[in-house]
C-alpha cells in the first residue's frame, strides 16, 4: 500500500485486502483518515484512541462491522461507510455525525436509533468550481474540514437582474428529486447562495441572497437567459451571521426555507423545468462566501 500525509490526514491509497498497519492507531493527533477503496475486511482495534479524528472514509470495502471502541471516537463528526457489508452500528453517542449510506435499510434504522440522520454529506474534495462568466477572479479553498471558502469578487452582470452570472462549485451529488441543505456566511454585502439541479455550466436552480440591495431570489437559469420564479425585497439577511439554507425539488415544485422558515413553494412551467442535476454553491462578486456543513437528502 501507499501513505500519503498532507497536515492531519491520511490517505491509503493501494489496494490490499485485511487490515491496515496496527501501528495506525499511534497517530492520535490524526483529524481525517481516508481508506476508501482499499480492499479492508477488517478495522484496527483500538481505533477508539484516535480521538482527535473528525472524519473516516472506508466506503467500497469489505467491512462487515466496526470496531467494537468506536463509540470512543467522540470529535467524529463524518463517516463514509457505502459499498461496504455493515449493517449495525456498535453503542455510540455521536449526537452531531453525518453518516452516508442510505442504501442500506438496517444501517440507517441502526444509525436513527442513535440519533444519526442518515443524509449525505458533501466532501469539500468533491466540488468542481467553474465560473459561466469565465473571468477566472475567483479562487475557492478549503478552510477546516467541511467549509468551502470562495474569495475574489468574481461574476458579471447587474445584481439580481438577469445579466447576473456568478461562480459556481458543483459536487456530483443530487439526481431527480432531493434536498440540498447547509450553512452559509458571508463577512460583506453581497450575493451567496445555492443551486440545485444543475445539469450543465448555465442551467440550474438558483437561490441567492444579497445585503447590499435586500435582493433575495430564486431563478432558473438556462444558457444565456434567467427566468426569476420568486423573490423578495423585504428579507432580511444579515451578513456576519450564520444561516440554514434548504432547498427540495420534487418534480417541478421547489420548496426554499431559511432558518427553518418556509420562503416560497413555486411550482415550474413544465416546457421549461429543468428535470434533474446536480447541486451546487454559488456566489457573485462576494469577497468571501462561505459554505459549510452541506447535504443531500433523496427524496
């Protein structure tokens, strides 16, 4: 097998069937473990002394349990568990973990009886920028294991009319009906929000927010043009603060909330809805959207 250490995480990136070296379990200051598509039947014990770890990819193994000190591994905030034969998890009390591996009904009702959601993150290595405009000023980073920063005052256009184009980071995440959800932060005035169904670099679903001009909308936008479906001047959106932005999309109902709070439930003209896609984030001219604890649930 090969080792790759880049800060706090490491990758195994060879594939070997058994066990990873026992002598994994020393590095306890280790934040991110990737063994994904390694050939694994079997996890080290003690495992559980990893206690700094936050995040564990074994998806596409041969697992068919966990160890038995999982449960100790209290900052695990992520675990990536599909394409493997696990169907129970051991006695834990991860209150704040994501899991992903809906496919398997016994994992996700073992999973809910300890109060895990079953929805699927989104792995900041996951996300593909492109900018429609293609003036290239926007430099997405990662910033902390679940955020996406997007720096540069990047787009083109008048704010919330439909020249507007802004940047784009797409994960290969979504399909026909779903909801995207997750947080969003913005230290300055201007546009950041979402996209669902975006099925090429100009057609998708846009909910965006911005400050300076109390804009906040949802749009479909489709290769030169963009057909605004909802919006509102009296929302209030703060910058400096953190919000929880959903979006579903059943068919050609598309249902937005914010903190909670319904925002619209539009239904699209069927000549013109966009049938499926992926998920997205989105931003214009900000010189600093963040993006952080996003998830895709199946409808």
């Amino acid at each position: 097998y090969q080792r790759r250490v880049h800060g706090e995480t490491l990758w195994y990136t060879r594939n070997w069937y058994g066990s990873v070296p026992q002598s994994l379990v020393k590095l306890q200051s280790l934040k991110r473990l990737v063994l994904s598509r390694t050939g694994l039947i079997s996890i080290p014990s003690g495992l559980g002394r990893l206690t700094n770890l936050m995040v564990l990819d074994v998806r596409y193994n041969r697992l068919s349990a966990l160890p038995s000190d999982f449960g100790a591994l209290s900052n695990l905030r992520l675990l990536l568990l599909q394409g493997n034969f696990i169907k129970f998890f051991p006695p834990l009390h991860l209150l704040s973990l994501l899991f992903s591996d809906v496919s398997n009904p016994n994992l996700v009702q073992s999973a809910k009886a300890y109060g895990q959601d079953g929805t699927i993150p989104m792995l900041p290595e996951e996300w593909v920028t492109f900018n429609p405009n293609f003036d290239g000023k926007t430099i997405w980073r990662e910033e902390g294991y679940g955020t996406l920063v997007a720096a540069g005052n990047g787009g083109s256009g008048i704010v919330c009319s439909s020249s507007e184009k802004g940047e784009v980071a797409v994960a290969k995440h979504g399909g026909v009906d779903y909801t995207f959800e997750g947080l969003l932060f913005t230290p300055d005035d201007d546009t950041i929000g979402i996209a669902v169904r975006v099925s090429a670099i100009d057609s998708m679903y846009i909910l965006s927010f911005n400050m300076q001009y109390k804009c906040s909308r949802l749009v479909r936008a489709s290769g030169e043009s963009s057909t605004q479906l909802w919006k509102s001047d009296t929302l209030i959106f703060l910058w400096h603060r953190k919000y929880h932005v959903r979006l579903s999309v059943i068919g050609c109902n598309l249902t937005g909330y914010l903190d909670g709070v319904k925002l619209f439930e539009i239904l699209d003209v069927e000549e013109y809805c966009i049938k499926q896609g992926y998920v997205g984030l989105y931003t214009h001219y900000s010189s600093e959207a963040h993006f952080s604890n996003f998830s895709v649930v199946r409808l």
